[in-house]
C-alpha cells in the first residue's frame, strides 16, 4: 500500500478503523475522565475519601505483585531450566487458572479457611476473620502466580540457550550463568512480566470484592460508590485515579519490552537443550511446584467438591442439584458463550485488518493509531465498562441491545493481544509477498485478504482465543453494562456467592471453566493444536 | 578482429529507442531521507528489449525497478510507460509484474494457485484460468508440478514458478529484482539462458537489476550500470565492457588495468598517451574529449595483453619490459601480476593448460586498439538519454 490517495478503499478502510476506535475506545475514557468535573474533582479531591483507597491499593498491589512474581518466578525456573519430572502435569496445572475468573480464588478461600471453613473451622474449630489486607493478599498471590508464570517463562524460554552453553564452556557454574548471563539478558522482559503483573493486581476487582471486607481498594471503592450511593461522579474519580496508575505502569512496561503482550503456550518444549543443573535444584523445583500445584489444585478441587455436594462444608452428601440449578439458569451461561465467541471473531477480524493498516501503511498519524490499539491494555476493566456505561446509557440509544454492547465492550478491550500478534506476524511477512501480489494486479485490500489474513492465522488465534478466555472470565468489564436478560457468568458467580448461594455459585464457575475448556479444546483442534494466548485477567 | 562490433559508435540508448520507447524514465530522483538514493536517472528502454540495470549494492538500481513497479514514488521526474507517464497510477494497475529475488512466492497456496493468482485477480474465467495456467506451468518447464506447494520445492523450481506467476498475466512489462542471486553457481547459469530463451520467445520487455556483471553481460540488450544513485554509463554489454568511460565502471565490470597516463598529439578523435616510456595511439570514444597534457587513465583488460619471453616484439604492438611478480591458476586462464615500472598489471592467459608459464623477465605485449582512454572525474555529462 503505496499512497492511500490512490486506493480509496484503504482510505475508506482506515476511515472505518479509526472511527471505531475513537468511538469505542477513546470517547467512553474521556467521558469518564470528564464526568466529575471540575468542581467534581475539586470536591473529590479535598473530601479525601480517596486517600486510603489509594494506599490500601498501592500495599495490596506491591505486596501481591511481589510474592505472585517469586512463585511464578520459580515455576518458571523449575519449568524452562530444570530436568524434573511431571512438567506435561505442571504446565497444565498453569494453564488452569488462566482459564477461569481470577476471584474464584477467593471464594475457594472462604470456604477452606473462611469463618466455617473446613480447614479453619472443621479442621482446627476456628472461626478466624480472614477479611481485609492479608486476605487479599494470600488470595491475590495464588490467582496470579499463574499469570506471572507464564510471562517469565515466556521471557526464559526466550533466552539463548546457546550462550548459556557458551558460558557454561568457558567455565561457569549454573548459577553463576544464570546470573551472569541469563539474568542481565532477560531483565528488561523479567521487568515487564512484573509490571503486567502489577497492573493485574490492581485492577482485580472481583477478590478485594469478595474478601476485602472494609479494606477498600480503589476498584472496590469505585462500585460501592455506585452501586452503594449511585455517585458517578465519584465513581468516575476514583476509576480515573486507578487509570492513572495503570497508565503509569504500563508506559514503564512499554519501555522495557516495546509491548509484547502475548504468550504462547504450547505443548512444544525448546529445540536447543539448555545445560543441565544440578540434581538438587532439580528436587527443589520439583517440590516448590508440586506445593503451588496442589494449592491450585485444592482451590479448584474445592469447587468442584462444593459443587457436587449438598451443602460444602457441612453436609457431603452427593448431589446434582447445583448443576440443576445452572441448568435452570443457563441464560448467563449461554450469553457468555455467545457474546465471547462474537466478541472473540470480531476482535480478531479487527485486530488483523488494523495491524495490516498501521503496520503496512505509510500515512501520517499512524503512530497515533498504534497507540490507541495498544492502549486497552492499561485500561482497568472497571474503568472500561464505566466508561461504556456512561458514554452509552443515552435515552435515544436504548434501542442497542446490551447484550451487543457488553460484546463491543469485549472486542475493543481486548483488542491489544490481537492488535499486537498481528503486528508481530506481520512483520514476520516480508514485503516482498505483499509487493509480489500487487505487481500482480491485487489492491491493498485484496492482498489483505488473499493473501496476509491466511498467513496471519496464527496472530488471528491469538486474538481470537485471548479474546474468548477474557470473555468467559471478565467481571470487571461486565459488571456496570449486564442487564437481567445480558447477564454473564461471572455476574452470576459473584451475585452467587454474595448471597452465600456457594453451591450455585461453585457449580456455575465450575461450568463457566467446563465450557471454556471446552471451546479452547474445540479450537484447538480446529487450529492444529496450538492454542495461543494472552493472560486473561479479572 | 579489431574492434568493430555493431553499435560501438555509442548511443546511450539502442538505436530508435527514444522515439519508440516502451519504458522512459526522466530525471527522476528518490530521497530516503537526506540521502538522495537515485539522483536525477535518465533512460529508455525500447519495446521487446532486455535491459539491465548494473551495479554495486547501494547504487539505487533496486529502488530504481521499485519506482518503475509503483512500490515507490519519484520525488521528481516522470516514469512514461508506452508513452503514458504512470506516476500516479497505483503499483496494481501498472502490468508490470514482478520477480522477486526470494521469490516471494505465497506459502499457502500450491505451485498452481500462486501461477494463478495474477488472473484471478483479473476476474479471468475458471476454465480458462486454468489452461492458461498449465500452459504458463509447461512453458517454464514445471509441467506436472503444479499440486506442490512452494516449501517442497527446490530453490531453481521456485524461481521458475515466480517466473510463471509473473508472465501468465501477460504483463506490459516484466521486472526481475536480482531473481538468480539465491542460486547456487551452476544453475544460476544455467537458468540465465533460459531467461535469455524465454525473453527472445516473448518478446517481451525484460527490465533486469543485477550486482552480477557476469549476468548482465551474458544476457542483455542493454546496460545501464548505475553508482551511488546515477547511471554511469548506458550501452550495449560490449560498449559497457570494452569502452567503459569512467574508472568506476572499468573497475566494477571484470577486471582491469588502469594505468595513470599523458595525453599528447590530440588530433580531434584520435590521442597518444604516454606512460613511463611506452607511447600508445588511441581512438577517443564519441564525446570524450581530452586535452594536451591532461591526465588520464589508459584502460586496457588483462585478456587484451600477452605475454612473451623477454626482450621479444611483434609487428603492431607496444612491448613494455616486465617481471612476473605473481601468478594464480584460475582453471580456465592464468592469472599474471606483472611487475611494469614499478606498477602491476594484471595479464590473463588463456588456456593455461597449452602454454608455457611464465616466469622472471618477459615481455608484455600490447595492441593499441585494445586500449582505451578513461577521463578521470567527469560524471556530470554521464547521465543518458
């Protein structure tokens, strides 16, 4: 694509693209942003009910970043370095909680060590208050370790075995390789894992909901401002902070990997061996993982328990009655399925074309366009769906189905992991493949189509899957647009288990994770075994 | 046989070319930012011809053909296609498909499908997409092949199917961006003649960027050789060899001897240079032009000398006294360093295998009408047109 004067369906094209990026992507922040006001700041700001919010979630965010990271820092490790055994296992374990809504992690929490919780209470007749910032913490540690594990090992496996068998030729030790070459190497892709991590924790809105109890964080202060006293405006302040933060972490994270956001999680190990480490470490890992592997596993053995029994944990009796009852309820099921696999196409159709437009293209501004793609992904889901709510809720658009805008709201934020794989695949795709199908007679858009979108199918999965997964797990996002009739399963969930419903409430995440596997299996299959995907997040 | 080839009074262009050109490209210029990557190039290339643009990586020769294929735009100057200036028509309306040195072809789509693409572009109908198709596929010789895909062909069939991909669609003109640099030797050279055979079939206006002298010469009509964005010289393959007019391009195209020497008895078309205290008449080339005592540059190719023992002469030839200083067996000819003056020439023996070696003091031998006078630093009246 030469000069877009030329082709006046490029032009057209772009016009499109940008269109719905201004719409859907920058006009719903700035109307956030914009509905305090200026006095609304003002009065905000001097009331302070903003300050503690603020420092709960600045603690909550350092304190749970860092321990997730050294978990997942050293499944990691003991998954791309070490020899043990049962890695097929392991990496499976990882993968699951991708795969469902991170505040699952608090409501297993409540019922193993909650105030009747069959550790707590039946175990050792406890009745501890598990409310608050160590709550959180713990909670937020185990829900996103996971994530922090594929990242790093994502920015391990990166790593040149090569020169760490030079290192290891020319005398080095392993730990001494690892320090010395390994670590400076990875340090600016370690760096941005920890950052993505960071910018998980503070947007969680679902665990500090569930278990935060009056330790407000600025997400839960956001909703209760809301939901509580039907204040926007301060609402809309306090998402703006939380914004503001994101942003902040996201820039440093920009500047340390020039914004990768996705990994590939696949069955492949490496081709090149790395040098071997000593049988001990080999142990270590094997036990630090199996530990974090059975927490994982008790949190969703805990489930699928309570979601089978009468009534977890006091009476054990077998019963179907919960899956009954999802059965009967299966709206919110089904909405997710269809607004996920719409969103999920979608995303990934506009995710490729846009991709194509910048990264192809030779106009001005494009920059500009990269940015706002790329840009969702600093945005916290709380703050994205409150700025849907708030640009959308207009008398005269109460024709548009909400349902259709809970989709639109999943395209576009999640546009950023489709957005980059394109980029990246496309920058895999020499020109002269492009240029060769236009010498032969093809347009800009008809070589699109015939000729990059298939090449590009790779990228296109990874938007599309990211874009499921997120769908299936979101609450955040979700939880200002859902209507009665557009409700969702992690809607569901947590209204669930707010009414101390934890059978319904188990048994619905249960099949909200079923279903996603299942349609990751499908699509799997369907895309020859590789399933790629960007971390999800709450 | 003394020089008298065809067209060796000069043109820049071949004969008729300007009124009936089929290519022309007037002054234009491309900048990459500061640096001006073609500066000012003028040519024209005459329908049915196969023309080469020549030269070092870097000299603007690729970025010429893009500029003619639409991938690029001229900063200034015009490209007229059969006498229609194209600059504003976009890359896919141009007909002038391309062959790409890596071939580009599309790896999800089998032999036949990336022969067919150019037509199903077009909106050709199925039934005769297909016939077109497999008589392009059995015309570069691919017959049978066309259910491969790209990956589970060799390096000579995928160029062959660039090569069809690109001609099916009949194109007004045919561009090849180095399209033989990633082959091995020998079949590069072989595929050479076969592109030469496929042209003269055709008919067909080949535009051909090349780095490889070997290639151009071997398989042009004309040649432009180009040099830090401006042609240096255009011509036929032997006014480009045997006359180049700067030391550049008697450098850049095979090996040559270039010995600093004096112009003296100018005579309108006709001068002595004078070196240590050999004297040798030479012609002067058309527009060339030196003065009494000027410094130039006497060009003569290591094939043109001979060797003989010491002290020997022979009737119309310069013999300069001389040391053998190195000597390299090359296969097909002997290379001698000889030492003339305290300067080295390079001397080229041919069939090694029947002469005798040389060895200490011989006689260089020189023809006068081999040599050739090269006017150092003149590139502005260089361009061609």
């Amino acid at each position: 694509m030469t000069s877009l004067r030329r082709e006046p369906s490029l032009l057209l094209a772009l016009l499109v693209v940008t269109g719905l990026v201004l719409l859907f992507i920058v006009y719903p922040q700035v109307r956030v942003v914009a509905t305090p006001g200026g006095s609304g700041y003002a009065d905000f700001f001097s009331g302070g009910s903003w300050v503690r919010p603020l420092q709960n979630s600045l603690s909550v965010t350092a304190l749970s970043t860092t321990t997730a990271v050294l978990l997942g820092f050293v499944y990691a490790y003991a998954m791309v370095y070490t020899d043990m055994r049962g890695k097929p296992f392991f990496r499976l374990v990882g993968i699951l909680p991708l795969l469902s809504p991170p505040f699952v992690v608090a409501a297993a929490y409540i019922l193993l060590f909650g105030p009747r919780g069959i550790i707590t209470y039946h175990v050792f007749g406890q009745s501890p208050n598990i409310l608050g910032l160590f709550g959180i913490w713990g909670v937020q540690t185990i829900a996103f370790f996971p994530f922090s594990y594929q990242l790093i090992a994502d920015v391990l496996s990166r790593s040149d075995a090569r020169l760490e068998q030079a290192a290891r030729n020319l005398g080095a030790g392993p730990w001494q390789v690892f320090r010395s070459v390994t670590l400076p190497l990875t340090r600016p892709g370690l760096g941005a894992a920890i950052l993505t991590t960071a910018i998980y924790v503070l947007e969680d809105f679902g665990n500090p909901a569930l278990i935060g109890g009056l330790y407000t964080v600025l997400p839960t202060q956001a909703y209760g401002l809301i939901s509580g006293f039907g204040d926007l405006s301060g609402a809309a302040a306090v998402s703006t902070i939380l914004l503001g933060l994101a942003l902040v972490i996201y820039v440093a994270k920009l500047r340390l990997d020039g914004g990768r956001q996705y990994v590939t999680v696949s069955g492949k190990a490496s081709s090149i061996p790395r040098p071997p480490v000593p049988r001990w470490v080999s142990w270590a890992a094997f036990i630090a993982c199996s530990l974090c592997a059975l927490v994982i596993l008790l949190v969703y053995g805990t489930l699928v328990v309570s979601a089978l029994t009468l009534a977890f944990p006091t009476n054990l009796g077998f019963t179907t009655q919960h899956f009954e009852y999802v059965g009967a309820h299966s709206l919110s099921l089904r909405n997710t399925l269809v607004y996920g696999l719409v969103a999920a196409t979608l995303s990934g159709i506009f995710a490729v074309l846009a991709a194509f437009l910048v990264e192809r293209g030779r106009w001005r501004g494009r920059r500009v366009l990269d940015f706002l793609l790329i840009m969702p992904a600093a945005v916290p889901g709380l703050f994205f769906g409150l700025g849907y709510a708030t640009a959308f809720n207009e008398q005269w658009l109460d024709w548009v189905d909400r349902g259709a805008l809970i989709t639109i709201s999943m395209i576009f934020w999640n546009i950023p992991v489709g957005y980059q794989a394109a980029v990246a695949g496309l920058r895999q795709i020499d020109r002269s493949i492009d240029e060769a199908a236009t010498s032969l007679g093809a347009s800009g858009l008809r070589t699109f189509r015939d000729v990059l979108v298939p090449m590009l199918g790779g990228s296109v999965r990874v938007g599309f899957t990211t874009t499921f997964v997120r769908a299936v797990t979101t609450l955040s996002v979700v939880i200002f647009l859902f209507t009665t009739q557009s409700t969702t399963a992690t809607i569901t969930i947590f209204q669930l288990v707010g009414d101390f419903n934890w059978g319904g409430a188990t048994a619905f995440t249960v099949a909200d994770v079923g279903m996603a596997i299942i349609a990751l299996v499908v699509i799997a299959v369907l895309g020859r075994g590789r399933v790629s995907l960007g971390a999800a997040r709450g | 046989m003394a020089d008298g080839q065809p067209g060796s009074s000069a043109p820049e262009v071949l004969p008729g070319a300007a009124e009936t050109a089929h290519l022309r490209v007037d002054n234009v210029t491309k900048r990459f930012g500061a640096a001006k990557a073609v500066d000012n190039v003028s040519f024209a290339i005459p329908r049915g011809a196969f023309a080469t643009l020549l030269g070092p990586s870097g000299c603007g020769k690729t970025t010429t053909l893009r500029m003619i294929a639409g991938f690029y735009d001229p900063d200034e100057g015009d490209i007229v296609l059969s006498g229609k200036r194209i600059n504003q028509l976009p890359a896919h309306r141009r007909g002038t498909a391309m062959v790409f040195q890596d071939y580009a072809l599309f790896p999800h789509m089998t032999v036949k499908d990336n022969v067919g693409y150019g037509l199903r572009v077009a909106g050709v109908p199925g039934k005769e997409r297909e016939r077109r198709v497999a008589e392009t596929l059995e015309f570069v010789g691919l017959g049978g092949l066309g259910h491969r895909w790209p990956n589970q062909l060799s390096g000579g069939q995928q160029q062959r199917v660039a090569v069809g991909r690109a001609l099916v669609v009949r194109p007004q003109i045919l561009l090849l961006d180095e399209p033989l640099s990633n082959l091995d030797a020998k079949l590069r050279e072989s595929l050479r003649w076969e592109m030469r055979e496929l042209q003269q079939q055709l008919r067909m206006t080949f535009i051909y960027v090349t780095h490889d002298q070997d290639e151009a010469l071997s398989l042009s009509d004309w040649i432009a050789v180009m040099n830090q964005g401006r042609v240096e010289q255009a011509g036929t393959p032997w006014e480009i060899y045997y006359r180049p007019r700067t030391e550049f391009l008697a450098d850049f195209v095979g090996a040559v001897n270039l010995v600093p020497a004096i112009a003296r008895d100018v005579r309108g078309a006709t001068a002595v240079l004078a070196f240590g205290g050999a004297r040798v008449p030479v012609g002067l080339p058309p527009g060339v032009s030196v003065r009494e005592d000027q410094e130039v540059r006497l060009s003569v190719r290591p094939e043109s000398l001979w060797l003989a023992s010491a002290g020997a002469t022979a009737q119309g030839m310069i013999s300069l006294a001389g040391t053998v200083a190195r000597r390299a067996f090359l296969g097909d000819i002997m290379r001698y360093w000889i030492n003339v003056d305290g300067r080295e020439w390079i001397v080229d023996q041919a069939d090694p295998g029947a002469g005798v070696a040389f060895e200490g003091s011989v006689s260089l031998m020189l023809r006068p009408e081999r040599a050739h006078v090269i006017v150092p630093a003149t590139p502005a009246e260089l361009s061609s047109g």
